[in-house]
C-alpha cells in the first residue's frame, strides 16, 4: 500500500499505527498543503482522511483487539478518536491530559484491555505535544497518564522512536521513547521491581506488568488452560486463562484449551459445555481443544514403560497407611516388586479385577526427599465410574500428578502455567517428565486470586448447589463467571480487574469492592435511568393544583448519553412516593420533585401509629431547586405501573478469611437472598433479560426476568457499586 500526504501534514496517528501492526506502507510526502492524506490500496481505490486510513489500519491488523475486540470497544475507540484532536489545542492540552489521566487510574488501556489505535492516536498527541508534554512527563502531576505514556514507549520502543525521529524533530519530543532511560522518580510515585520474572510498575496506585517467560521465543510460545470438567469456570479460572492469553498474545504464540478429564467421578458433558461458554464469554481466542482422555492409550503406553524400567511400581498398600509412610518416609514392601510381578498387577489394574481394584501405581522416585511430592507419588487409581466421553472402556485412571506432565510434552506446551499453591509439585512434574524422557516444559507461576468472604474450592461450591443453598451453578451469588455476570458485572470489568492484579507470586486477599467499582466506571456512563417506588408503605402526593387530566412529556433515559434512548413520563395531581422519604417531610416543607420542579407539602395525615398515609402539596415550580433538601422520585398514580421484585444478595460466608482447618459450613451466611415489592414507570416494561439500568436514588439493577404477563413482576437483580455495605460486613 502506498500513503500519500502533505509534507507539513503526515498522518503521524496512522503511520505509527502501520508501524505496530507490522503493515508495509510506502509512505511519501508528496501532496499539497491541506490535501487529505491518501492511502492508495492494492486493489487501485483510494481512502482519505487520517482517521478514516487510521480505523482501516485497525480493521485489518493481526494485532488482537487493535480496532476493539467488540461493538462496544469499536464505538469506545470511536470516541477516543474523536477526543484526540484535543490535544493539538494549546488552551486545552492540560485539562485534556487531566481527563485522560483521571480515566486511566482505573484503566489500563483506553479502550478493553490492549492497545488499541484509541492509544495510538492519544500517544501520538502527546508526543507531538513537544516540549510542553516532556515538562509534564517529568513531573508527578498526571501520573497515570506518565504510566500509560510510558509503557507503550517502552513496548513499541522500535516503531515508535524512529517514527519521532523522522517526522516529530524539534517539534515533538526526541525522547518520545525516552521512558525506557529510566528516569528516577520518587518511590511514592513510582516503583519498579522485577519479581519471578515480571518487571511490575506501581504508579499512583495503577499497576502494570511486562512479563520475561524464561526461554521463550517470540512466535513459538504455546501455552494451555486445562480446566477440570467439574464444575463451572470460577473468577479465579478466570485469572490462569486470560494470563495465558495474555502471555500468547506478548509472544505471538497460541493457547489451547485442553480438559483434564480423569476423574469420572465429578465430571461431565454439562460442564465441558459450561466452561466453553465461559471461555467464550472471557474473549480467549485459542488454537485448538483437546481433551487428555484423548492420550488415555498412550499414557497407559508410559506407564507399563515405566514398570519395565523400574521407575513405577504397583502397591497395594491401604490409602490411609500409605499417606502416613509418604508423611513419615517409609518405603511401602511393594516397593522392591519385580517387574513381572508389577505388570502381572497392572493388568489387574487394568481388568478391573477384584484384586486390581486394591492396587494403585506409584512412581519409584524418593521416599527420603524432603519435597514429600516427590515420595512415590501416585500415578494410576482403579476406577470403575463410566467417563462422561468415553463410557467404560477404561477400569483405570491417572492422576493429574501424571498425565500432566505427559500430555504438556506431548502436546508441545513450552510454558505450563499454574498458581503458586502447586508450587512444591514442580520438582515433581521436572522428575516425571525426566524419567519419561521428555524434554523440559518451563512452569512459570503466579499467585491464586482469593477474595473475601468467597469459597472458590468446587467441591465446596457443590455442596451449596446440592443442598439448595443457591439455584445453580449460574446462581448470582457464586464466583462462576456466569453467577457474577448474571449479577451484572461486565466481563470488560472482571478482564480489567484481573490484568492490573498482574502475575505476581504475592498471594493477596482481594476486596470485591474494587471489581464492583471498576464495574460501575463502566456502566454508570451508559445505562438508563428509571424510576420505581417501593411497595410496602407508599404514601401519595395530591397536589391539589396539579394537573387533573394527566400529560406526558418525553424524556432521555440518560441526560448525558443520547444512546440510552427516550421515554414517556406521565404528570398528573397524584404522585407516589418512598415512605422513607415522606416521613422525613415536614410541614411547609417545600421539595423538589425530580424531572419537574418544587412543590409546597401543606399537610401531612397520619394513622392512630404516627404512620405516614398522605401528603398534600401545592406546586412552586418557579422555585429553586438548588436550595431544596429533598430531591423527591415519583410516580404517577395509574394502571400502567408495572411491578417489580428488587432482589439484593449477601455473601454466602459471614467470616472473610477461611482458614485451612476450618469448617466452611459451620460459617455458612443464613440469609442472602433479600426481596423488595416496588412499583415502575411502565417504559420499562420493554426491558430485556440482561438489561442494565439505574434506578434513581436507589443503585444499579440488571434485569433477570423481563415482563411475561401483568400478573408476574419484572425481577431486577442488585448490583454492588463498590461502596454498599452487606450484612456479612
């Protein structure tokens, strides 16, 4: 492709963004002052404009996410697009910087969750900011936006500098790629340290992190997430797949999606499908799924290779006996077995016979190590359970212990990564691979995410589900991806969230609030505002001169968001309202009622309790609403109110920390589920299942049961803005 543009005019934003892409661009000054820049296409036809060549380079880069993974993220590039001239304003450079600085203290890039041409563009305004941006950059004033700067300075060092070197000259900055000089700043701002691999940057509270995988390659890193069928991808799952991906992505190399499925007794086919709906739902774009039952025939090959040579034995040693010699390091008397005599029991095994059935398969490796995962670990259990894939073929099963380290070899994984919890398990997985002859797959680790008052243990997840303590697996007070989606986080949330915590081996205890928050910066923006009144109490409004025959107005659901639409508001002499807010109502007292304008309260009636039952009012709509105390929400009194179940979730455990011994159950949260009755105005009877909306003056609701029939209520689901306060708290 060839880009034709004025010399005093090159589309910096659209040739940096070529650059990244590795896009081969034959770019050449040669247009007239205030012509369009021109990319000229193989197939002869042209486009203009910086932003229309920008957006097509985005639309046919490789790299992942370049032009927005999504609708939404395009149209949030969109934006930023728009927003970058901005910077080319010299009476408006700094508040521009201030709003993207402000923005990215809870983001890592500007749109998703990787560089997009929205960065591109943004960079490229400040760099050719020149002198003013450097004075900035060196200070501590935007920290943030330094932070961002920077570490795409510092991973495009490359494209970039000679970008600025042949087109910015004095008058950009001839250190646009300067934040690889590591300029010292103070550790309250900024620290830097490099920690099982990964250089980690704390800015202002952000953190970023670049990884270093030990021998990688770029374009021949293959990485695998293997969940175990056994239930539904949690928020922790979560953590080890888009680290992974992540990973793949840094290196040009490929996941794949491999399911551990060698235990019959806790899987099946509902759960592999769960978790591919799960991934999905995630955004990982994989190479391949396999399965390790598919390697069943020559795992079992391994193993009687490795009775042959000595390295495995079968024991027939008590499950109970044998955990206590491995805790004591006493070699079992099955031990020193002949090999006849181990393959005559590994066919046992195999049968499933009745004297199979007491045996196991060890591995002959160090019964003294103090590493007590390496004394003869166990390698194949009997197991007469059909699989969910492949029936009854099989009588035995390998453990995980086992298989893993066999299939990441065979499959050609060069990175297996996993939690740090497994941690004592690595020299074990580098002796099995050793005595299998395998080359070495580099495990490369990083912590477990724990947040609080959360189990994240599946059988302890399953006992909630069996003994009726929630709906499902999907059920909205779990840490399934499809419990806290349908509780209504934005996976954009939970990706953000789970990237800023990095690959670090520090195990931490994370808040939920800090999700929910990051959540909210994301919907708050976009969802429609409603209004709805709570059933039990309600008190009318008359307002003696108001309006007798009802009218409606047409109003935005979002008065700062045209795309959240309009809807029709009904006035009239008869308003409902809270009774929370009418017994805080005096006499005389005037208010502001919302999307109106004030009205006088001239009486308050009241049963033979001192309950509120009605007021009575006068409207003052040339009064100022600055100067009222109550901002009241109403509705008007007619038939085409809709009904509504306001539904708020509490923790399933009331203690944040569980320790190791501790019984969860003996600190299982009693009540968790709340309902409340509400009335709503009638547009949101076109609400759909997974709509988001705000309720006003009461939070952010996601719509779990739209409008069936009049009889049966729309149920909205509660979702946490990071600052409610549980009855676990």
């Amino acid at each position: 492709m060839e880009l034709l543009f004025a010399a005093d005019s090159p589309p910096l934003h659209a040739i940096a963004a070529a650059k990244i892409s590795g896009i081969s661009l034959n770019s050449k000054p040669s247009l007239s002052s205030g012509s369009p820049p021109t990319l000229l296409l193989e197939t002869g036809k042209r486009l203009y404009g910086t932003n229309v060549i920008l957006r097509y380079i985005g639309r046919i880069s490789t790299v992942p996410g370049f032009y927005g993974r999504d609708a939404y993220q395009a149209s949030q590039v969109d934006e930023w697009l728009d927003y970058a001239p901005i910077f080319a304003s010299g009476s408006e450079f700094e508040g521009a910087c201030n709003f993207v600085d402000e923005y990215l203290l809870l983001n890592t890039f500007l749109a998703g969750y990787s560089l997009s041409i929205a960065d591109v563009a943004v960079w490229i305004g400040l760099a050719g900011a020149g002198l003013r941006w450097e004075s900035l950059r060196k200070s501590k004033k935007y920290q943030n936006l330094v932070r961002w700067f920077n570490s795409i300075s510092n991973e495009y060092d490359a494209q970039l500098s000679e970008l600025a070197s042949t087109f910015l000259g004095k008058r950009g900055s001839a250190k646009v790629a300067a934040s690889k000089s590591k300029e010292p700043q103070t550790s309250s701002s900024r620290s830097n340290t490099v920690e099982n691999g990964v250089h980690t940057t704390e800015t202002a509270g952000t953190r970023t992190f670049e990884v270093d995988l030990p021998d990688a390659e770029v374009g021949k890193v293959k990485l695998r997430f293997a969940p175990e069928p056994s239930g539904y991808l949690h928020i922790g799952h979560s953590k080890a797949a888009l680290l992974n991906q992540y990973f793949a992505e840094r290196y040009k190399g490929e996941v794949i999606i491999r399911f551990d499925d060698t235990n019959p007794d806790k899987e099946s086919s509902e759960f592999v499908d769960n978790l591919l709906k799960d991934i999905e739902t995630l955004g990982i774009k994989y190479s391949a799924i396999t399965y390790t039952s598919d390697h069943f025939p020559q795992i079992m090959e391994m193993a009687e290779k490795l009775i042959r040579e000595g390295k495995a034995y079968v024991d027939d040693t008590p499950r109970e006996k044998m955990q206590q010699e491995r805790m004591d390091g006493i070699e079992s008397r099955c031990r020193n077995n002949s090999v006849d005599e181990n393959l005559n029991l590994w066919k046992e095994m195999i049968a499933g016979s009745e004297r199979g059935l007491v045996c196991c398969l060890r591995g002959k490796l160090d019964m003294q190590d103090p590493n007590k995962s390496l004394r003869d670990p166990v390698y194949y259990r009997c197991n007469l359970t059909p699989h969910h894939r492949i029936g009854a073929k099989y009588k035995v099963y390998p453990t995980y212990d086992f298989c893993c380290p066999f299939v990441d070899a065979v499959e050609g994984i060069t990175h297996a990564l996993r939690s740090s919890e497994y941690h004592d398990r690595n020299d074990q997985y580098y002796r099995i691979q050793t005595d299998m002859g395998f080359r070495k797959v580099h495990i490369y680790e990083f912590s477990r995410l724990n947040m609080v008052y959360t189990l994240l243990s599946k059988r302890k997840l399953l006992w909630f589900v069996q003994n009726g303590k929630v709906e499902s697996w999907d059920d909205p007070r779990f840490p399934t991806v499809q419990g806290i989606v349908r509780r209504g986080l934005k996976i954009e949330a939970l990706i953000q969230f789970i990237l800023e915590q990095g690959a670090s081996k520090n195990l931490n205890l994370m808040e939920w609030d800090k999700l929910w928050a990051i959540n909210k910066k994301i919907i708050d923006p976009v969802c429609p505002r409603h209004t709805a009144v709570i059933e039990e109490r309600r008190v009318l409004l008359i307002l003696t001169d108001g309006p007798k025959d009802p009218f409606v107005r047409i109003l935005p659901k979002h008065k700062k968001y045209e795309g959240a639409g309009e809807k029709a508001v009904t006035y009239s002499n008869r308003l409902w309202i809270d009774y929370a807010d009418a017994e805080s109502i005096s006499v005389t007292e005037e208010v502001t009622l919302k999307d109106w304008g004030n009205a006088i309260v001239k009486e308050i009636k009241k049963d033979e309790n001192g309950i509120v039952t009605q007021l009575v009012g006068v409207l003052h709509l040339e009064g100022n609403v600055k100067k009222t105390k109550l901002k009241l929400t109403w509705l008007s009194d007619g038939n085409e109110l809709v009904r509504l179940t306001l539904v708020d979730f509490d923790y399933l455990i009331t203690k944040k920390k569980l320790e190791e011994d501790e019984d969860f159950t003996d600190v299982v949260n009693p009540c968790t589920r709340t309902e409340t009755s509400a009335l709503g105005e009638s547009d949101m009877r076109n609400l759909k299942r997974g709509d988001v909306i705000q309720l006003e003056r009461k939070g952010y609701y996601r719509c779990d049961i739209p409008l069936i029939r009049p009889s049966k209520p729309i149920v909205l689901f509660a979702i946490p803005d990071g600052k409610q306060q549980t009855v676990a708290k």
